[in-house]
C-alpha cells in the first residue's frame, strides 16, 4: 500500500505526488557563475553616489513637482477621485457617529493633561482638520488619545513642579513626588499656576510636533521597528492603569485629597492616599460614578451586540453626557453637594498664538518619547486597516501628517494628539471610507464649540471619568495577550511583561525605555546564542533537516553544521564552540596533545640515546597507548578521527558576516586542516562570498584538494563533493 502523508487538510499519497529528477554537474558558487552570471557592472564610487543622489533630490521638472506636491498633500490626489455615490453616505454617518464620541472622550481626556474641557475640544477640533489633509490613512482618526495626554500631563508636572497651594511631599533625595492639579482655590497665585500649565502644554505640542516632523524630514519612518506589537501592547497596558487611577479622585470626589504624583511608583503612592482619604469621599459623586459606569458599560455592550439591527452606533457617551448635565443642573449638585463639575466653556474658536518658549529647551526628552509613542500607535493602526481595505500608507507621510497636526494645532491652545483605537473602529464600522468623514467631525464639532459649549458647564467631571473608565476596557483587554504570547513567543511574552510592569511601576516615560532596551536585549541574547546543530539528508533526497527534528540519515565521514543565524563579533566565540562540540573534534585539543606525546617521544628517545638502547618498537607501542587512553583530555579518540574527513558548514542564513565571523571561519577551516579535516561552506549569499572575498578568507585557508574558492551553492553539492573526495582517497588506499 502506498505511503499516505497530511499535507494541509488532504491526505497525500507519496506514490502519486508530482517528481522531479535533475541531473547537473557538482557546482561550486565560482563554477555557477562563470556559466551564468551576467556581466556585472562597475561599482559606483562613494562620490559619484552622493552625485547621483544630490541630483536626483535637486532635479526639478513639471512632473517631479507634481509627484512631490501630491505626495506632501495627498488630499489632492484623492479628493478630485471622490466617488460621492459610493462613498459619501458612509463617511456622513461614520464623521456623525464619531464625533458623538468624540466630544465626550475629548472633554474627559483634557484632564488627563490637567487641562480645562474646552482644551479636548479644541483638540478634535484643529488637528483632526490639518491630518485630513496631510494623512495616507483613509480610516485615520485623529485627536485626544488617553495613553499621550497622560505623559503630557506628567511632563509639565515635572517641568512646572508643585502647585503653589498644595503641601509637597518630598522624596528621600528632596526631590518633589507629587503635583496637584486639582481646581481648588489658590488666590491669584493658583490662577496663574493653572495658565502656566496651559502654556507648558501647548509648548510640549509644538515640540512633539516639530520632532515628528524632524523625523519625517529624515525619513525616519522606520524607527517603529525599535517598537514591537508586544512592547507596545504592554506599554498601552501599563499606561491604561495610570489612566484609571487618574480618574479615581473624580469617581470618589476625592480631588482636592488626591494629588499627582509623576516618577516611579507613582500608583503606590496614589493608591495609599487613596485608601487615607476614602472617608472623604463625596457619597453623590461615589453613588453618579457607579451608576453611570454600570450604565455606560451595558449601553456599550448592547450597542455592540444590536448594531447590525440598528445600522448605526448608539451615542451612549453622549447621552451619559447629556444625562449626567441635566441631573447636575437640575439638582444643582455643584451648590448643595460640591459636586466638581467641568466649569466655564467659552464659545468660539481661540485665536491663533505662539506658543512659549519657556519650557521647550526643558521638555525636549519628552518630547522625542511622546511624539515616537503617538506616532507608533497611529502608524501600527493605520497599518492594519490599510490591510484590511487594500491600500497602502506611507510611514514617513504619517509623521509628517501626525507632527503638522500638532504644530498647527498648538497655535489653537490643543494639547498632543494621536491616533484614537476605539473611534478609528467605529469609523470603520460606520461605514467611512476617506478621510471626508474627518471633515464630517470637525462640522460637528465645530457647531458645539460655536454655539453648544456652555450647556455643558455642568457636567459633572464623575461622568467624564466613568467614560474615560469603560473606555479603557479594551486596553485591559490586551492582557488576554499573555496566555497566547507564553505559547507561541516566550521572548515576546517577557517583552510585554516587562514593558507593562515597568511602566507601572516606574512611570510611562521610564518603562517605555525600559521596554525598548529590554526587547533590544533579546535580540542580542537570540543573536548571541542561536540554534546550532546537526543536520542530515532525508533518505533518496536533496534535502537535509535537523537530526533531532527529522527521520534523516548522518553521512559517514561527513558532518552538516546548520547555524541559525548571522556569524558576527557577537556570536563567533559560541559558534566556534558548538561546532566543536558538535563533531566531537577540537582540533586545538587534538594539536596540543600530539604536542605533548612527540615531546614524550623526543624526551624519551634521547634518553635512550644516552642510555644506548634502542627501544623504537617500544616507543611506537607508547605513544599509540596514550592516544588510545580514554583517561586522557585528547579531545578525541581515535576511532572517530578516522572517520570524519569533512566538515560542511550551511551558511543559508548568514545574512552577512563581518571580520570577526571571517576570522573565526580562518581559524576553523586551519584548525581542522591540520589534524586533516577539511571545511566547506555551503549556500553562501552573494555578499557574504563578497565579504569572504574581501577579507582573503580564501587565501588564507587554501589547500590542494579543494577548489579555488570552495563555496558550494547548496549543502547537497558540497556533499557530494565530499563524498567524491573520499571515494578516490579510499581507491588510492586500497592500491
């Protein structure tokens, strides 16, 4: 019966499966490229190169301005193409529904940067306007994002230092911990404190603005790389608990009670005042913050649930809003029950003004971290839908979108902005398709910032943390991650570990460092330690696997070394020695031994010499005793020395390699030589065989019976070169 194997969800019978046969000579990569490479070309020098490049950026022509304008404004590329039949309906509804969430999360996310409401509606105002115009994302949606405006309002916190009403706590090195941010009266000297926030803020946007756009003019795109899904994952965590935990003095009416602390252990800290202070808690607001949680999560949940019944997204934040103002203004709980409420929203739009510069020079290392972090987590979702709906995005176009936006922005009093997670989804499954749904946002936004503002003045700030609170169900939800990640990655598993416990614990700016270098680390641990092992052919086939992994057959005489990853300064010493202890040969041992016996041997023999004995047999018998003594630290034993001819190493995924792997491969191929194994190299890469040659790896391993340059294309073809080497030496023998 014919041998069945899986293969998918078939089952595959090997008798039946298409062949192949090839019959070629043995190729070395010297022999394949004599026959087939083509003619290479001159390599440019460095000059001629920053030549081409300098007048290739300089070349101006009708069409290369063209190309350059659209490319800075892509809005002039996809707004003339609009399809308002097909795409109009959809982004109406979608800019509708999301401005609904929009100016409630707005609101309560300004208090994350201890900023007054009306700041978060300037903020989905102005920036969501100037990406719209910039941005290579057709679902982006831009404005206040929980995880930056929290760092916002740490690094003022920082800069600024304590408010001149609060009682400061110090640290053991006299260092300030925390900040109040609260709305408590100070006289004069409090009212100028908070403007001095709101100046620091708005410097800290036009900075993270012209870092994001320094790092676009860079094309510095790809430094998102540095931030993998699991670090940021975990950061996004981490930095949700911090949110949560800001919002705790408004749940329990505990602002005046609660500062803000900034540094590491932070959430320590505000967690002992918070259990210090519970019975000052404001019963109303406790009782409003429960209820609405309770109620905002269940609307959410049965919104999701029938929202393909209902064709659209229930307002459930604004109608907590609405709600929670009607029961504040009805019931006057600011007056009977000091109930903190969101203030004086003035109407209109700010006029434009420059920011300070003040704080700048101070908050340029915030800066960097916020700006790479708003930009990571816009880029990465950006990604995603771009994938989904089969376009693509420009990641250097993103920056420089994402930092106009905050530049611009700042000249309107708007705090830092990013990508939004949850209101990019409901874009998406509104039904938007461009970026006109952001123009959709920005009207609405715009009537309540002309007209609507005021009514909200009585919102109780309880209500915008029982928004912000259910909000960050889905950031909590990313621990579900963990299980899946132990399973498959370890590696990444610990990276978002230790990125979301850093960030707890020593703050979001400290544990996003923490996490980078952290992920950097693995790298280099993976780097400095691959797999290595031996590999074997895979019975009546070309193909050659694992030896512990497959059902393969080792060769005799013949050991296939298969190294996982690029030979470089880090990783050479390790690679050297697995691949002693692989083939059981060290040749360093092996040389040093036979040094030991022929000292035996000439010591002996002149003592023989002066004794007049003649005693040659006897030595002869010796020295063949001590290389057969299992006792003695050989490195080897005899039997398999006289099997083993030849070592192939599969350098399939060198990537490249550097004069430290060059050298290591020397003094293997040397080593071996001279207690007489030979070393080839297999399945080399172009530039790693350029490296190679560079470095006069192979005049200095050269011998008789190997090739010029004896690199094979394949493991196969050094093996059966090999084995023809064998074959001759053993017909030889046996004359």
């Amino acid at each position: 019966m014919a041998e069945k194997v899986g293969l998918g969800s078939d089952m595959v019978d090997l008798h039946h499966r298409a062949t192949y046969h090839v019959s070629r000579p043995v190729y070395t990569d010297e022999d394949l490229n004599q026959g087939y490479m083509l003619p290479s070309q001159e390599e440019p020098s460095i000059g001629q190169k920053v030549g081409k490049f300098v007048r290739k950026q300089c070349a101006c022509s009708g069409t290369c301005l063209k190309n350059f304008v659209f490319g800075k404004f892509p809005i002039l590329d996809w707004l003339p193409k609009y399809q308002i039949r097909e795409d109009l309906l959809g982004d109406i509804l979608a800019g509708f529904t999301v401005s609904v969430l929009n100016i409630p999360q707005s609101m309560a996310f300004a208090m994350l940067c201890n900023m007054p409401p009306i700041y978060g509606l300037y903020t989905a105002f102005f920036p969501i306007f100037v990406y719209a115009f910039f941005g290579t994302s057709r679902h982006m949606a831009f404005g206040t994002f929980g995880v930056v405006s929290l760092m916002a309002g740490g690094a003022v916190a920082k800069v600024l230092g304590p408010r001149p009403d609060d009682t400061v706590v110090m640290d053991a090195n006299g260092t300030a911990l925390f900040y109040n941010m609260s709305n408590s009266t100070g006289g004069d000297a409090a009212s100028d404190y908070d403007q001095e926030v709101i100046k620091a803020t708005i410097s800290l946007t036009f900075m993270i603005g012209l870092v994001q756009v320094l790092l676009s003019v860079l094309h510095l795109g790809f430094v998102t790389i540095y931030l993998p899904t699991p670090l940021i994952r975990g950061f996004t965590t981490g930095a949700a608990c911090y949110i949560f935990t800001s919002q705790i003095k408004y749940l329990f009416g505990l602002s005046s009670y609660i500062p803000l602390y900034v540094g590491p252990f932070a959430l320590v800290y505000t967690y002992i005042d918070l259990f210090k202070n519970l019975p000052n808690s404001n019963y109303v607001e406790v009782i409003m913050s429960a209820c609405f949680i309770v109620a905002i999560a269940i609307g959410k949940y049965l919104a999701e649930k029938y929202k393909e019944k209902l064709h659209f997204m229930m307002p459930i934040e604004l109608l907590a809003v609405i709600l929670g103002t009607l029961i504040s203004y009805l019931m006057k709980l600011n007056e009977k029950h000091e109930v903190d409420i969101a203030g004086e929203i003035p109407t209109g739009i700010p006029p434009p003004s420059l920011p300070t510069s003040n704080y700048m020079v101070a908050m340029i290392g915030d800066a960097f971290s916020i700006g790479i972090v708003g930009f990571c987590v816009s880029i990465a979702m950006a990604t995603i839908f771009a994938k989904k709906h089969n376009y693509e995005v420009d990641a250097n176009q993103e920056f420089l979108a994402n930092g106009m936006a905050n530049v611009v922005g700042s000249f309107f009093h708007c705090f830092v902005s990013a990508c939004s997670l949850a209101r990019m989804l409901i874009v998406d499954s509104s039904g938007g398709k461009t970026q006109m749904a952001a123009f959709v946002n920005c009207v609405v936004i715009l009537i309540v910032l002309l007209a609507l503002g005021p009514l909200f003045e009585s919102l109780p700030k309880a209500v915008l943390g029982s928004i912000v609170v259910v909000a960050l169900k889905g950031m909590f939800k990313q621990c579900a991650d963990l299980p899946v990640l132990w399973r498959t990655s370890r590696s990444d598993f610990w990276i978002w570990g230790v990125t979301f416990v850093g960030t707890v614990l020593l703050g979001v700016d400290i544990g996003l460092g923490v996490g980078v270098l952290f992920a950097i680390l693995t790298v280099i641990i993976r780097s400095q330690r691959p797999e290595v092992k031996l590999s074997g052919n895979i019975k009546n086939t070309e193909l050659y696997r694992g030896l512990q992994d497959y059902k393969t057959e080792d060769l005799d005489g013949i050991k296939i070394i298969s190294f996982g990853s690029t030979l470089y300064y880090i990783n050479c010493e390790y690679f050297k020695q697995r691949v002693y202890k692989l083939t059981d040969v060290n040749p360093v041992k092996v040389l040093a031994s036979r040094e030991k016996i022929q000292t035996q041997i000439k010591k002996q023999a002149q003592k023989d010499k002066k004794n007049n004995k003649n005693n040659e047999t006897e030595l002869s018998g010796e020295y063949n005793i001590k290389l057969k003594d299992p006792s003695s630290d050989n490195g080897f034993t005899m039997d398999f020395m006289g099997t083993l001819k030849t070592i192939i190493i599969d350098c399939g995924l060198f990537n490249f390699i550097d004069l430290n792997g060059v050298n290591t491969l020397v003094q293997l191929t040397n080593d071996y030589q001279k207690i007489g194994i030979r070393v080839l190299l297999a399945a080399c890469q172009d530039n790693v065989k350029t490296t190679l040659e560079k470095c006069g790896y192979f005049e200095q391993v050269q011998r008789d019976d190997l090739p010029p340059t004896h690199v094979f294309i394949s493991v196969h073809d050094a093996v059966l070169f090999a084995q023809s080497i064998m074959q001759d030496q053993d017909k030889w023998d046996t004359v």
